[in-house]
C-alpha cells in the first residue's frame, strides 16, 4: 500500500494506491477510520455471515468533499496524482484487482488498453459534474 500525503500540508493523507500483489492477510483497513470514504480488502474462505443493516446517521460538516476511488477490473491504468496546489505528487499503473483512493487533492486517470473495466466508487450524493468537480 502507498500512502501519497500533500507537500502542501505536511501530514495530510491525500491518496491511496493498493496493490493486489501486497494484500497478504485475510483483511486490510486500506482507509483510516476518519475518512468519508471506507475500503477494505477481505480475503475469505467458505463461510456465512450474519444478516445485519447498518444504522441511519446524520452528517453534518462543513468540510465534506466527495472522495472517489477506481477498482481495475481488466486492463492497466495511469493515476497521475496531485497535492492541494494541483502540482503532480505522484504516477502508478494500476491493474486488476488494484484500487487508487483520493480523500483529497486532484486526480487524473490515462486508460492505457482498450476495453479495460473500472469500478468507481464516491461519496454522494452525487449533483452532476457542476457541483462536483473544477477542472485543472
């Protein structure tokens, strides 16, 4: 796991990179607790789990922002990956079963083969590309 913190504001976790290859246990927190959006790698045998719902919350900061993270299904991926001031922290190819995770700072994706299958995880709700994102 690569965890991508801002030179802005030394300390802030801004990106995530986990890597199929690196998950070697049966379960992985890949997100600190803290943060809107929630990962985990489970690798698991034959089991049953109990039925559960989760209980309703109301959230109110004025700090929210979506977060978003892509899941590689097939094929390969460039993350180019930047700080608060919109400079370039770092680059990964990401494949299939890897996820790139951004709590803040921007991001951008290079699609690097045809018919490659992504997941897109976010925070909503989600009020279309106006409210949502500015373009670097």
């Amino acid at each position: 796991m690569i965890k991508i913190y801002s030179n802005y504001i030394p300390n802030k976790l801004l990106h995530i990179v986990n890597y199929l290859s690196d998950c070697k246990e049966e379960r992985i927190d890949i997100c600190d607790t803290d943060q809107y959006l929630q990962c985990v790698f489970l690798s698991l045998d034959r089991r049953k789990f109990r039925a559960h719902k989760h209980i309703p919350r109301i959230h109110s900061s004025d700090n929210y922002i979506a977060q978003e993270s892509f899941v590689i299904i097939k094929g390969r991926v460039k993350c180019i990956l930047y700080d608060l001031d919109d400079t370039i922290l770092a680059e990964h190819i990401i494949g299939p079963g890897d996820i790139s995770i951004t709590f803040f700072g921007a991001h951008n994706y290079e699609i690097l083969e045809d018919d490659t299958i992504i997941y897109e995880f976010k925070t909503g709700p989600y009020l279309g590309p106006e409210k949502d994102r500015i373009r670097l």
